[in-house]
C-alpha cells in the first residue's frame, strides 16, 4: 500500500514544485488583497492528483498493478490516500499563510471569517474529488474532465433553479438545528462522501477489462 501511494506522490513530484511557484506568486498577490488562497490550492491538489491517471494510462500501470496481490483495491485505496494527503497539506499550510497574512495586514487574525472559508474550501475539494474519480476510473481521463464540466454546469442551473423556486426555510431550519453540531455534521459527511466514492471507484476498477 505505502508503495502506491509513493508511486503517485513521486508522479506529481514535479508539478508539486510548479505549485511552490504559484503559492509564492499568490501569496504576493493576496498581500495585495488581489486574491483569496484558501480556495485556491486545495483544488489544484485534485487537479494534479487527476493527472496521475493520465500517467498511469500512458505507462500502462493497471496492467502492472492487478498483477500484484490486491492490486486492484491497494491501486484504488493508494489513489484516494495520495489525494486527501496533498489536501490536508496544502490546506495546513493555506490556514498557516492566511493567519499570517491576516496579522501582517491587520495586526488582528479574523479566525471565524478565515476558517469559514478554509473549511468550505476543504468540504468542495472533497465534493470534487468525489465526483470525479468514479468517473476517471470508469471513462478515463479525458472523457472524465468533459463530464465534470457538465456536472458543474448542470449543478449551477440546478441551484439557480432551486433558489428561485424552493421554499428554503425549512432547509434553513435543519441546518440552525445542526448548528451546534456542525463541525461534526461537516467531517461526517466528507467521510461518508469518500466512503461511498471510493466504493464505487473500487466497484468498477474490479468490473474493468484491463
């Protein structure tokens, strides 16, 4: 297993310095109140992760992998376990340059407002990284990106849709219910997105002709 995940990390080895570069350049720029990191890493980890399938299609990986004993679910599990670390990096190292710059700007660290975004941050990533895996497992790399354009653009109309025209107070009621409880309610459900994600990607990489 930690072979795996190993295999991948090493894969983005050079793409991990490219994201050096860029969080200097962004941190200049967030200095200059032009931008807001929190959103912005955690999702180019995903993005990067995403292009370690299109190396392993090119280097003929799978055929390697379910060769190995468990080859198939450790190259699955591997995968997810590659991703959610470079998450939870990029994202420690996002709070740690926000607070900083916060201080640095203000002299004041606007904990509530930073971690809001940071964990909003984390909980889309996630989101992402569900949606999109199944789908690079089950039509491939490419196919797979046009599909998660698709899926955002059918999630936005579907919520404009919805705000328009859904009575939300009752869904506001459940969540001043939840309040309390959020923190709890909000890593619950990233696992439990994961859980059934990773299933699934399992599910059909052991269906896959290879």
């Amino acid at each position: 297993m930690l072979g795996f995940i190993k295999k991948d990390l090493l894969m983005i080895k050079s793409n991990i310095k490219i994201l050096a570069i860029l969080l200097l350049i962004y941190v200049v720029m967030a200095f200059q109140g032009q931008m807001d990191l929190s959103f912005l890493l955690p999702f180019m980890s995903v993005m990067i992760m995403m292009s370690t399938f299109s190396y392993d299609s090119y280097n003929k990986w799978d055929a390697y992998a379910i060769s190995l004993p468990d080859g198939r679910k450790s190259s699955v599990k591997a995968k997810y376990l590659a991703t959610i670390i470079l998450i939870i990096a990029t994202t420690i190292i996002i709070t740690i340059l926000s607070f900083t710059i916060s201080y640095a700007k203000t002299n004041i660290i606007d904990f509530e407002n930073i971690t809001g975004t940071i964990f909003g941050s984390l909980f889309a990533t996630i989101l992402l990284q569900s949606l999109i895996y199944p789908a690079m497992y089950k039509f491939g790399p490419e196919k797979a990106r046009i599909g998660l354009m698709t899926i955002i653009f059918c999630v936005a109309i579907i919520g404009g849709f919805i705000t328009q025209y859904v009575d939300l107070s009752s869904i506001i009621n459940i969540l001043n219910f939840i309040e309390e409880y959020w923190i709890i309610v909000f890593f619950m459900t990233m696992i439990l997105m994961l859980y059934i994600s990773y299933k699934i990607s399992e599910r059909i990489y052991f269906k896959k002709e290879i």
